[in-house]
C-alpha cells in the first residue's frame, strides 16, 4: 500500500473545485516527494509521484484556460520576470535531447520532460501567487514542514541514524530497482541525517535556503511571518540544527555566503562570538558538522566527506573528453548516464556545471548562466540583497554539489520579486 496515494490523490480532486488553494498546498506538501516515492510501476517502468502529480497540476490548469476562452476574454497575468531564460533553458533540453542524445529517443524524452516540468511548476507558482495572503499561506506552510523536518532530523539523530521514512520510500520499489536511493548506511556513517528529504544533501541545501528565506522575510515584510519572537527564534535555531545535522560542506557554505551578505557588520562580529560558545556547549552534539567543515581545507582525501577537489578536477577533465563528440548540445538528459560508462572516474559528476555540460553542453552552460544573470537583476531594496545573496550562494553550493532544488529556489526569489517590486504586495 502506498500510503501517499491516500495524501495526494484527493488534492486533485480539491484542485477540480478550488485550483489556486489546491496548487499553493501542493506546493507545500511537493517537499514530502522525492524520485523514490513511485506512482505507478507498469512492468519495468516507473512513473513517479511527483511527476504524475505535477502533470496533473499542468492538465487542469491547461484545461481552465481552454474552458475560459469560450466564455470571456483573457485576461493579462503579471507578466512573468524569468520568461526569456526559461524559454532559453527549455531550448537547449529539446534540443540535445532530441538530437544529440545517444540513447534510445523514448528514454532521454522521458527524463526531458521531467526537467522541463520543473520550469513549468515554477511558472505556475508564479502564476497563482496573486495576494499577500498567498504568500502568508506558503510561509505559514512552509514553517509548519520544515517545523516536522527539524523534529525529524532531531529523532534521526539520536535514534542511530534510523529514518523510517525513507525505509518505507525504498519499500515502494521492487527490490532491483537502479535509482539513487540516498540515505541508508553510508549516510550513518558520515554522520549525516536526511530528515523527510530524499538524501542528507537535499536535507542541508533546503535547511540552508530555507534559513535565509525567514531571515528576510523578518526583517523585510514582518507581517507575512505572524509568529512570536520566540517561535521565530525557535524554528531558526531548529533550521540551523537541520542544517548542521545533515553535515554538508555545500549547505553549510550556502548559509555562510548568504548570511554574510544579509546581515550588518554588528551583528556577524556578535555572530563570531556566539558561534564558537554555541559549538563548545553543544559540542558532542555538533562534532560530525565540525569536522565538515574543517575537511573543506583539508589536503587529506581520507577526511573529506565527499569527492576531493582533486577528484572533481578528474572529474571534469574527463567529461571535457567526452564531450568532444557533442561540445555545444551534450548528449540530452541521459548525457550524465551515457559519459559515466564510458568515464567511470566521473563517479557521480559532483556538480551542477558537470552535469549541465554532460547534458546540454556549451549551449546549455551558456543558458543557465543567463538565468543567473536574469535572476541577479530582480528585486530592490533589501529584496535585492536577499536575491544577490541567494544568487551567489546558489551557484558554490552547485558547483561543490548536485543535491539543492533550483527550482524551489527560484521560487522563494520569486516570493521576494513579488514583495518588494508589485504596490500590491508591498507590505511591512
């Protein structure tokens, strides 16, 4: 039995009746999915949760706009800030996908359409956040999941590193199934926790988005975050536990960029002496995460967690080999899968530039790069130090990792856009 079936089926129902309430919840509950949380196995292929979900989420939505043609005139959305870079970036999928990819046609479009469902989810996003209530409802929510992973975290790592959760995940899936399946063993003895997300990656690099998002938002639109001091207090230590419980170098220098370019020289000389009070007391508590961070300027391969720079430089050099066969399109979607049976050095392609490269090459290098200058453009005031500062922290952790969501990010920036930019969001 799949108990998400029961959780997420009736919220297409509800988006039948009521779509803009039914999106902005799923928007909320979408962080309880990842890759191993299947839908549906017919034979030996798999349709997962999310993408059945977020296909659903683009039919209804398609079928409203149809439907409303008919009856009345369209009307004009806030025209969306990102338009051209996605476009561009949707581009270069199809394109090496279509053309370039070595692999059979029907499985590199599959995994085309997962990424492109991505850039459509964000529209959307944009699309249905039209009020300021909107937006306290999706920082509500999201105050309310991040509140369970913390709990959860908090469980995982005073039980052994033991996650039923995502036990239950990899039991949805036939015992032979080749995904990544994160967590488990390996995790434990990095001393890594992964709460409710897919792997201890994600679990740091959302905890450390997700921390710079509530800052700003407290010292920038006050009322969209109705709480006490004490609860904010509360749940941003318990975002900074996640973070550090799930002892990623990636996660950890996001947060320490973005911090840097938020907070005034007072209060991060106030920081450096509260920092290394908070990590003697909670020393044994916190001692995998130093050790971390430490390993970031450690020489020794043997304490690093993760793929040295050593190994990365190995990494890339090779898929720069490989790529002679397609340097301007890639190899398509399934281009990371095809150079690493030809290359196994490149173990997993520990970076989002790999990837991409592998994927959509210069051409799709070249138009991420775009998106980020799009990106860097939006916002003023301190919306504008919040979206630089995500901006920039963004791009070292995917460039030391592969385990954030850009797209989520692209929409707690779009959040921002909206508050700062648009009179009728414009509150304090």
């Amino acid at each position: 039995m799949n108990i998400f079936h029961f959780i997420f089926l009736p919220l297409l129902l509800y988006a039948l009746i009521n779509y803009h309430r039914a999106f902005l919840l799923y928007v909320i509950m979408r962080l309880f999915l990842d890759p191993l949380v299947p839908f549906i196995y017919m034979g030996s292929q798999r349709l997962q949760m999310m993408l059945f979900m977020d296909t659903c989420m683009f039919a209804i939505v398609f079928l409203n706009y149809i439907n409303n043609m008919a009856k009345k005139p369209n009307s004009i959305p806030n025209p969306f800030p990102l338009k051209k870079p996605f476009l561009i970036c949707v581009f270069s999928i199809l394109i090496s996908s279509l053309i370039f990819s070595p692999v059979p046609l029907s499985q590199t479009l599959a995994s085309a359409y997962d990424h492109i469902s991505q850039f459509i989810f964000v529209y959307l996003f944009w699309r249905e956040l039209r009020k300021i209530t909107d937006v306290r409802f999706i920082v509500k929510g999201l105050m309310i999941v991040f509140s369970i992973a913390i709990v959860y975290a908090f469980f995982e790592r005073f039980s052994d590193f033991y996650n039923p959760l995502h036990e239950y995940k990899v039991s949805l899936n036939p015992s032979d199934f080749e995904g990544w399946v994160g967590g488990g063993t390996q995790e434990a003895i990095r001393g890594r926790t992964s709460s409710i997300f897919h792997s201890s990656l994600g679990c740091g690099a959302y905890a450390a988005i997700v921390a710079t998002f509530f800052y700003y938002i407290n010292i920038s639109c006050k009322k969209v975050w109705n709480s006490t001091k004490l609860t904010k207090f509360a749940f941003m230590i318990g975002l900074f536990f996640l973070l550090l419980f799930a002892n990623g170098r990636g996660a950890m220098l996001y947060f320490a960029i973005s911090m840097l370019f938020m907070l005034k020289l007072k209060k991060i000389l106030g920081l450096s002496i509260f920092l290394p009070i908070f990590f003697v007391i909670f020393y044994d508590i916190l001692a995998p995460s130093l050790a971390t961070v430490l390993s970031i300027y450690s020489q020794n391969e043997s304490e690093v967690q993760g793929s040295s720079w050593a190994m990365r430089v190995i990494q890339f050099f090779a898929t720069v080999d490989v790529l002679k066969g397609s340097p301007w399109f890639g190899y398509g979607e399934k281009g990371v899968m095809y150079i690493q049976s030809l290359r196994p050095e490149v173990l997993g392609m520990e970076s989002m530039w790999l990837q991409i490269m592998a994927k959509r090459g210069i051409v799709g290098v070249i138009s991420f790069i775009y998106l980020y200058y799009s990106m860097f453009k939006l916002g003023k005031g301190i919306s504008k130090r919040y979206v630089v500062a995500s901006v920039v922290a963004w791009l070292v952790l995917s460039t030391t990792t592969v385990g954030g969501d850009l797209h989520f990010q692209i929409c707690l920036i779009l959040i921002a856009y909206r508050l700062e930019c648009e009179e009728k969001f414009y509150v304090r």
